[in-house]
C-alpha cells in the first residue's frame, strides 16, 4: 500500500514562497481559461472519487491557496480533476504545471496532466493563484477522475462502521436521540428500508456512502413511493432523459451534482408540506457533509445546520438536539456549537 505523501512542486521564475516551516518552489502552469477555449474533459468520463479534504485555505497577503485532500478509496486516482467554489467576484488563476483550469462563474475546475496518479492512502496538495488580496476558504471541493471508481462501484451498501452512523444520524430525526436503544421506523415500507436504499443506490450509479446514506433516510421517512417521486424530480432537474439507468457516470451526472439536486428536491418536498415543515433541517446535515466531502463518512458527522444555513431561506427551525457522531460509532452531544452548512 502506498502511503507516501505526494506533492507536486512547480516553479514561478517570479518569487518564492514560505509554506509554514518548508520552502517549497512554485510556477505558475500553463492553464487556460474556459473563456479562451481551453481543454476541458467531457463530464461523461469523470467519476466521484472517495476523498478526503484536510485542509483548504487562501492567503490573501500572497494570492494563493491550497487545498489537501487524501485517496480513501480502494483504488488509486488517475489523472484527476478537483473543483471548488471561490467568493463572488474571485478570478482563479494557473495551478500547478500541467494542469489546466476552467471557470465558470465562482466555480474554478483544475484537470491535470494524464500522468498524475494518487495512490491509495497517499494525499495530494494542490496550490493555485487568484486575483484576490483577501483570504478565504474555498467551499464544495470535488475531486473526480477518469479511473477511481472502478472498484469503488463493485461495492454494494454500506460498511458495518459507516451504516451505524448512517443509522445514528436518521435517530435523531426520528427519535431525537443516535441511541441504539430506539428503533427506526420506515413509512409504508415494511422492514427492508435499507435493502430497498441500497438496490436503488446501485441502479443509479451512486457509489458514495454519504449518497447512500441520505437515500436510506430518504426511504425511512418519505417511504419507497415518495422516494420514487424524488427520484423522477431530480432526474427531470437534471435532464436525465427518461430515468434511464444509471443517472450517475455515463449519463454525464456527477454524484456531488445528483446529491445536490436530491437534497434541494427533498429540502423543497419538506418544506411545501405542512406537517412535514419542521423537519426540514434534517436534508442540511447531508448537504453540509456534501460540501464538506465527506463522502465516505471518514469524519465525524454534527447535526449543527439547519436548512436556513445552506439555502439562505427563512425555514422553520426543526429544533434537533446538536449530536456529533462519531465514525467508530460512538456518540456525544457538544457542550457549545454554532450553525453553520461549512
């Protein structure tokens, strides 16, 4: 297993520059702008990638950030592609040698050079310029790649670790409470919510467990007809043509873009309902750990989000009780905390 730490230096002919204790040569690469024409792989041959991000910042004093994120899958990541979000008005500027750049609004998107490959447990530091003078942290960080899912895509459901926490999450909906004494309850779905979860999960090409923990939950509170009604909306705000499957990969659909629209079509189901109102903070707390890449469900999870957080709308606040939720499975309720969907 490869556990190397991989960096990539480059090299700017202009300055250098002090990276906490090592001084590290950088270089402006040849990247290019969308608007310019620039390169740009077709999204029908990139896969969600199982990731972790460790640290994403900004210097403003400098102009240039940085963002590390590690290989958690089980197979390593080939000549990969990572986007993220900047503030309104930021302009991205070149990444490392080999990489080209494209940006769409306060999206930036980096592809890199086709010999790039992360190995499995090995993590990556990307760094780029930008115009602005400000720090920041870029927001919803996406790694994906041409080859990184392979074997991620065999794996059916989820693991023992990441359905506890799964299961954990939904009992605080439903109970207020990650305690394993209290059952979960499906609605209009008999005893096989989670089955049910996963064989859908698999016909549409999702291969995440945050996916697939936010479709479990879907079933246990909206039941296997009211997920369907999901499914068909987010298809139809996504211009998947004719619900065929899968939705994800070969149709051009990311899993960070299918998630997201599933999320905003249940968050808005929630919402026109009623009865069901008050519980719509309970769609943010995935949407934050979308942002977050948390896909795999590596780090801990915290209910400390409410859909006005990520959506900017006046919701009812569902009035959960904030819970962190350990990935060993473990639980506790924080002593202080505030909202926030970052």
């Amino acid at each position: 297993m490869d556990t190397r730490r991989i960096e990539t230096p480059w090299t700017t002919g202009r300055r250098w520059m002090l990276m906490g204790m090592t001084t590290t040569l950088f270089a402006c690469g040849a990247g290019s702008d969308g608007a310019q024409g620039g390169p740009e792989a077709g999204p029908q041959d990139f896969e969600a990638c199982a990731y972790v991000v460790s640290t994403s910042t900004h210097m403003g004093s400098e102009s240039w950030g940085s963002i590390t994120f590690k290989n958690t899958g089980t197979s390593d990541i080939q000549s990969p592609q990572l986007s993220f979000t900047v503030p309104n008005g930021v302009t991205c500027g070149d990444g490392p040698s080999g990489w080209t750049r494209v940006q769409s609004g306060a999206t930036c998107q980096y592809t890199s050079a086709s010999h790039l490959t992360i190995g499995v447990d090995a993590s990556y530091t990307f760094s780029y310029f930008t115009n602005s003078s400000t720090s920041f942290t870029a927001t919803q960080v996406q790694i994906s790649a041409p080859r990184c899912a392979s074997t991620a895509g065999e794996k059916e459901g989820l693991t023992a670790s990441q359905k506890i926490l799964a299961e954990a999450l939904t009992r605080i909906w439903e109970n207020n409470t990650p305690s394993l004494d209290m059952d979960l309850q499906a609605s209009s779905l008999g005893a096989l919510p989670y089955e049910a979860a996963m064989s859908e999960a698999k016909k549409w090409g999702l291969t995440t467990a945050l996916s697939k923990a936010a479709l479990y939950d879907a079933f246990i509170q909206h039941g296997a007809q009211g997920v369907q009604d999901l499914l068909q909306r987010t298809h139809n705000a996504l211009g998947v043509s004719g619900l065929a499957a899968p939705a994800v990969g070969p149709q051009g659909i990311s899993e960070d873009a299918w998630l997201r629209s599933f999320l905003e079509q249940r968050r808005d189901t929630l919402a026109a309902d009623p009865e069901a109102r008050y519980a719509v903070d309970r769609v943010a707390t995935y949407e934050k750990q979308r942002r977050r890449g948390n896909w795999e469900l590596l780090s801990a999870v915290q209910n400390d989000v409410r859909a006005r957080d990520c959506w900017n709308v006046a919701y009812p606040d569902s009035g959960f009780t904030v819970r962190k939720l350990n990935p060993d499975g473990s639980w506790s309720t924080p002593a202080s905390y505030l909202y926030s969907c970052r």
